[in-house]
C-alpha cells in the first residue's frame, strides 16, 4: 500500500528571465514502512521537493496524495489540522 504518491508534481519560482523549475514533473511512489532518501547536490531541489511533500508549499502544477488524500484539494484550515496530525518536518536550519 502506497503511503505517499506524487504525479507530475512541478514547483517553478519567479518568471521571464530568473525563472527557476526547481522541481519538474516528479512522480513516484513511497509504501507504507518504507524509507527514503532523496540524494542530489545543492540546488537541484530536494528542499523544494520536502516542502511540497510536507504541504508547507504548494505546487505550481501537479498532486501530492497522502494516505491517498489529494492535500492540495484542502482548504488551508483543514490542511493546518491535516499537516498537524500527519505530518513531522525537521528543518535543515
Ligand atoms: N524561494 C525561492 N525563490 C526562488 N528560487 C528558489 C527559492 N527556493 C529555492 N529556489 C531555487 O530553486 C532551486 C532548488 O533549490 P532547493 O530546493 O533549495 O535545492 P536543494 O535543497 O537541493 O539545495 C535552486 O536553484 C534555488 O536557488
Ligand atoms: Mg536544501
């Protein structure tokens, strides 16, 4: 049973000339009990990815399930009590 999932999940900041696609069309899968690492050098969008995973961001295009919920369907309440109860982020600083 999958615990996470991601489709075509895209975060792009800024336009024009200083666009930046930190995260593009990333869509995978994590199971339940499995663990995961996301490895790449600095810049390439881990941070932006876990802050979309952690629902502290939101995508400019794309879906994250969690437990099969579509969280970015919430309202930012609900999505507060969600992130509340399901979540745990701990911040690189
Ligand atoms: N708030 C932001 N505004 C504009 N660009 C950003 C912002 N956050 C990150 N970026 C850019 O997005 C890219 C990915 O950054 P980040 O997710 O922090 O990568 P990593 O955690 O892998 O080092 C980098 O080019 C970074 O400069
Ligand atoms: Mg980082």
């Amino acid at each position: 049973m999958d615990i996470l999932t991601t489709k075509n999940l895209c975060k792009t900041y800024g336009k024009g000339e200083i666009k930046v696609e930190a995260v593009k069309n990333v869509s995978f899968s994590v199971a339940k009990g499995q663990f995961v690492a996301i490895v790449g050098p600095s810049g390439s969008g881990k941070s932006t990815l876990l802050h979309l995973l952690g629902a502290l961001d939101t995508p400019t295009s794309g879906k994250v399930f969690l437990d099969g919920k579509d969280i970015f369907i919430m309202k930012e309440k609900e999505l507060s009590v969600f992130r509340r109860r399901n979540i745990g982020f701990i911040f690189q600083a």
